[in-house]
C-alpha cells in the first residue's frame, strides 16, 4: 500500500474515533444531566418529608404533600425510563468507539510498519548501488 494511502486511511480512522468519541460524550452528559434530574428530585422530596411532618403544616393539612410526592414518583418514573434508554444508547456507542479505536490503532501499526519496510527498503538499494 503507498504511504499516500496509508495516511489518507490513518487520517480516516482517527476521525471515525473522534467522532465516536463525541458521539458517546453527547450521550454521557445526557446520563449526566438525568442523573442531576433524579437527585435533585430525592433531595426535594426529602427536603419536603421533613417539613410536612408536622401536622399544623398548610400542605399537610390539604393533602397537596401526597400529591406532590405522587407527582415526584411519576417525574421519577418518566427520567428512569430515559435513563435506562440513554444507558444503552451509551453501550452502542462504547462499542462503537472501541470498534473506531481498534480500527484507529491497527492503521496507526499498518503504517509504522510500512515506514520500517520502506526504510530497511532504502538501506537495502543504497548499498546495493555503492
């Protein structure tokens, strides 16, 4: 293979990576950004329990705590759910990175193995004519 190839295909492969790279990076800050959801959510309904406990408090009183904490199950259902799809979107796309990855290194030795066998090449023809 002539080394204009071969570093078109190790330019090729070190995009493939790149853009897997930035791929698994969209869907992890996704993951990042659902898990901040959730803990924000366990944080206020803790937050809400605590204050409610006591039986002069206004929500309480009206019933609108269990409605919320009924609201905040839901919320907590609904960003599982999406949770549990990101996290397998994110399992395709390590599986592709890693695919992009081994792609990448094996260009990277297919070339330093041509420039090797180039360079014992020009060894072997300089002597050759001296």
């Amino acid at each position: 293979m002539s080394k204009d190839r071969l570093e078109g295909l190790c330019e090729l492969t070190a995009l493939q990576m790149q853009t897997a790279q930035a791929a698994l990076a969209e869907v992890t800050a996704r993951e990042m950004g659902l898990r901040g959801q959730l803990q924000i959510l366990v944080a206020d309904r803790r937050a809400v329990a605590e204050r409610t406990r006591q039986p002069d408090e206004p929500a309480f009183t009206a019933g609108a705590d269990l409605r919320w904490h009924r609201w905040v199950d839901q919320r907590r259902e609904v960003i599982n759910a999406e949770l549990a799809r990101v996290l397998v979107l994110k399992e395709e796309r390590l599986r592709g990175l890693r695919l992009a990855f081994g792609r990448d290194q094996a260009s990277a030795e297919i070339s330093k193995a041509s420039a090797r066998q180039r360079g014992v090449t020009q060894k072997r023809r300089a002597s050759y004519e001296s």
